[in-house]
C-alpha cells in the first residue's frame, strides 16, 4: 500500500497530536511519554500497563491509566499508540488498539479512524509471521507502521549514511561492528515475572533486543542487503536459554563482507550507545581519545563511527598502497536524542506529512537477518534471510497463494522443466498452456512469473509482481543476457555470467527483469519457419 503525503489544515497544525502509550516500562516506555510530553505537536492523552496499580508513569504526567488496549483505544481519541511492551506482546497489543479504534469509529458514526499510525518499538515481533500479520492488519485499517529503530534519526548515523554512500568513498570492501557492555543483575530480576522474558528464549537475549539496532543501522547506512549469515552464539556467562555473547559473519548483496563481535556480559565501552553518548543514561566515558564501535572499509577511503574520522591517501601519493602516508579528516554534528527526534517524526507521520523512515515492511528485512542469525547458529550452517522470508510468506500469506498455484504448478517438475516436457524439445498435447511459478527475490519479494504456450509455440511473460515483503531494489540496466547451459546434475546455471550460447533447453537468469533477483528460470527454444524462439 502506497502513502500520499498530505498537507494538513491549519486547525491540524495547531491541534497538538494525541498519543497514548502501551507498556510505560521504567526504560522504554518512560523514555516514549518523555518524548510526546516535551514535543510541542503531540499531547501524552494517558498510558495503558498491564497491571492497573502500576500507576508509577500516569501519576508522574498526570493521565488517565488503562489496564486494557482496546477499551483504551475506545475510550480515547488518539492520532498515535507507541507500542513499547516486550517484543512478543506486539501483535496483540497492535490487535487490540486497532479492534478498540475501529469501535469508535462505529460509535461515532465517523467516516474515517481517528487512529493514524502505530509506533511499534524495535524488533516488530518476535517472527516474521508475526510481523506480517502485523503490518496487514495495521495496514487493512490505513493505519501506517513506524518501527522504533531511532537511532535512524541519530545526527551521526545521517552523517555517515551521507559519507558511505559518497561516490568517493568509492564501492564497500566490508565493515566491522562491536556491541559490548555489561548487564547489570538486576537487568534480569530473575525473581520477578514481569521480567522473565529477559532470559527466555524467542524473546529476550542480546541477538533480539540488541543486535538488531546494529543489524539496521548496517542497512541503513551502507543501503545494502544481507545475503548471507553465519554466526556462533554462547551462553556461558550466565548459563540461560538465550546467549550472552556471539560473532556473526554476513555478506552483502554486491559481495562484501561484514563481521559483528557482541556480548552483554564484559564492562567495554565499544558499543553504539557509550561511543555517541546521545543516551543521557549512560555515564561519560573516561579518557579524550575518540572510541569507535563500527569500522566502514570503501575502495577509497575508510570511516570510523561515531567519530566520523576518514582515512584515504592524499593527492601527493603517487601510488596508493602501504607506503603511502595516509590522511585524516573529521567531520562534526550537533548531537541531539534520537528519541526526540523520532517522536517529531512520528507526530509529523500522524498527520500524513511524512512517511516512515522504518516501515514494517522495512522492518521485517532487518529481523529477517536476525532470526537468520538464531537459525546459523543453530545449525551451524550458512543462512540466508531471504530464505526465511520465503518461508514465512509462504506459510502466512501463501497457503492461498500456494493453492492457486499448486494445478498450474504441478506443470513444472523436480528439474525446473515443465512436467511432460522433454529435454529435446518435443511437442505433448497433454502439456498446460499456462504455468505458474512462484519466485522469491533475495531481499524477499515474492513474484509471480507465468508462462504463456499459445499452439506450438512457447513463449514467455512476466505477470504482476506481488510484493510479500519490501524489496530494497537498485536500478540496474536491463541488459540482455543470453541463455546459459543446464547442468545435468542439477538443473541449474553453473555460472552467474552465462556463455553466449545455449541449448535448446536452457535457463535465463530472472534478474534480466528483476533486480536482485537470484532464481533462474526455466524456458523452451523452439523452432518455427525456420527462425528460433524462445
């Protein structure tokens, strides 16, 4: 679904924003309230916790207090909800207001939901089914998703988007990123059960609540994709059912490689928040001497975070290599709270002037890479993202979709090769004219590709292409490239630039209409009036 920005009215403008808040915790959901109190667009209308004599959040900014998210959202007229209880609770929560929201609207005979956008904090949930349902109930309503990755909104990371992406930081070799520090005991409270789901598995532990703020500013910054994962966790520190520290290996879309070292269990001051120092809970760090937590390497130059330090050869250098002196340049930013900065938005996005900087959809890629990473480490097997979007979009939206397919499908064998078909080319009367395929992109949008055999010969059309999660696309030329030969073993291109000539029966990788696109398809020559099709 495609958002129109509007310009709002000027009674619009001048009406501040209601928000209410879902899961008003001590470090979260009290940073949330913080943020819509001090912004001069938005209002803190009340706040819903679990338990009604939690009243700690709704005594200290004096508002109403709900123990249940749809009667809140019922009762209330709100512009915005900020989700920000524990990541499981997400869906229903996001339910909730939504069945409440919906309920107004009927009472009060409006023509429209007075409910614009969800705040939902990062990981959208914990699945990718999960995030799907999500993000089609949310958007079924024409409620928009905004996702709290804020450091998106962080001066530094905006800077270092800018200088990576330079066209003289020249193509990314790889990066390195650390996020270590030490939990304090009393972060988990093992003997409190509001807090269990700290150390229990699928939805606590640093790879879910941490790791991920790493994993998308990755994306983010670099505007590249995850391809592949692979990565060791331990959980020998403090022996639960999630780990406490691990390394991971990723490589991108155009080849680079990355590493991520992290560990909630070592006193360091290598991590994203005691390096920017943006988070006024975290104490200064001693020493004068400027500490990074991310390492960008480019073909031209290099980047420290959040320092923002370059290194690159000067113009005096005849060679570039070793040894040359190398050169430094810094760069400043005026820091501010990212929280802050990411309330404007979202009040800005409540009145349809912006769209999300993190969309739901956009937001399932970066938690695609972080369920790929639990999956590596249990295997101990390479992963691709793209492959659990597969699955996920398959079981959530393609049971449907997979039965529409499944007659027309059955057209198409073990091999690639339309069933009945033969290697050699000959014509069977008993062949379907139409067969349909079902293709996932590596950034995981699903695609629906048909074949098209009018009398004796085969041709072939893409059909609509059906988007089950955001594809982060990249203009590319569509250049023609010839069919490569079918291995006999498998069925599949042996090379990623096919020779200039095929068989009769060959396969035409699928990024010639697609960009990113690594499945190849299966395709006829055929022969008629002496002049070859395909």
């Amino acid at each position: 679904r495609s958002w129109q920005v509007q310009v709002p009215t000027t009674s619009e403008m001048t009406t501040p924003c209601r928000i209410a808040v879902v899961g008003a915790g001590p470090l979260v959901g009290a940073q949330h309230c913080r943020a819509v109190a001090d912004s001069a667009g938005a209002e803190l209308a009340c706040v819903c916790q679990r338990r009604p004599d939690d009243r700690a959040i709704a005594g200290r900014f004096g508002v109403p207090l709900y123990s249940d998210a749809a009667e809140m959202a019922r009762a209330e007229d709100l512009q915005g909800i900020v989700v920000a209880a524990p990541t499981h609770l997400h869906l229903p929560i996001v339910e909730q207001c939504l069945l409440g929201a919906q309920a107004r609207q009927r009472e009060l005979g409006a023509p429209e939901l007075a409910l614009k956008a969800l705040l939902v904090e990062k990981p959208i949930c914990e699945s990718l089914a999960a995030a799907q349902r999500l993000s089609a109930l949310a958007e079924a309503a024409g409620v928009q998703v905004l996702v709290g990755h804020q450091r998106r909104h962080s001066a530094f990371v905006r800077r270092a988007r800018k200088l990576v992406t330079r066209a003289d930081f020249g193509p990314l070799r790889g990066l390195s990123a650390e996020f270590a520090l030490l939990k304090p005991e009393s972060y988990f409270q093992r003997d409190d059960p509001r807090l269990a789901w700290r150390s229990q598995r699928g939805a606590g532990g640093p790879v879910l609540i941490n790791l991920i703020h790493d994993v998308d500013l990755l994306r983010f910054i670099t505007g590249h994709e995850v391809s592949t994962v692979f990565a060791s966790l331990s959980s020998s520190a403090r022996q639960t059912e999630v780990e406490d520290t691990g390394a991971v290996t990723v490589v991108l879309d155009h080849g680079a490689v990355g590493t991520f070292f992290f560990s909630d269990a070592a006193p360091s001051p290598w991590s994203y928040e005691f390096t920017t120092q943006e988070n006024a809970k975290y104490p200064p760090l001693p020493g004068d001497d400027p500490k990074d937590c991310y390492h960008f390497f480019g073909a031209q130059r290099s980047l420290a975070f959040p320092s923002l330090r370059r290194f690159q050869y000067g113009r005096e250098a005849s060679e570039p290599g070793w040894d040359a002196p190398l050169t430094v340049e810094e760069s400043e930013v005026q820091r501010h709270d990212p929280i802050g900065a990411q309330m404007e938005h979202f009040v800005r996005v409540c009145r349809r002037e912006e769209a999300p900087v993190c969309s739901g959809h956009d937001a399932m890629e970066s938690l695609a890479v972080i369920l790929a990473v639990v999956r590596s480490a249990e295997t101990q097997m390479p992963v691709r993202p793209a492959d659990l979007l597969k699955e996920s979009t398959l079981g959530a939206r393609g049971e449907a979709l997979h039965g529409s397919f499944e007659a027309k499908s059955s057209a198409v064998d073990s091999t690639g090769c339309p069933s009945g078909s033969s290697t050699e080319g000959e014509e069977d009367p008993d062949f379907e004219r139409t067969a349909s395929l079902a293709l996932i992109s590596t950034h995981g949008r699903v695609l629906l590709w048909r074949w098209y055999r009018p009398s004796s010969r085969a041709s072939f059309a893409p059909a609509r292409a059906w988007a089950g999660a955001r594809a982060r696309t990249r203009t590319r030329p569509r250049e023609s490239v010839p069919a490569a030969p079918r291995s006999p073993a498998r069925g599949v291109a042996p090379s990623r630039r096919p020779p200039a000539h095929g068989r009769r029966l060959g396969l035409l990788r699928a990024d010639r209409f697609v960009p990113n696109c690594r499945r190849h398809l299966m395709l006829r020559d055929t022969e008629e009036g002496g002049r070859k099709s395909r």
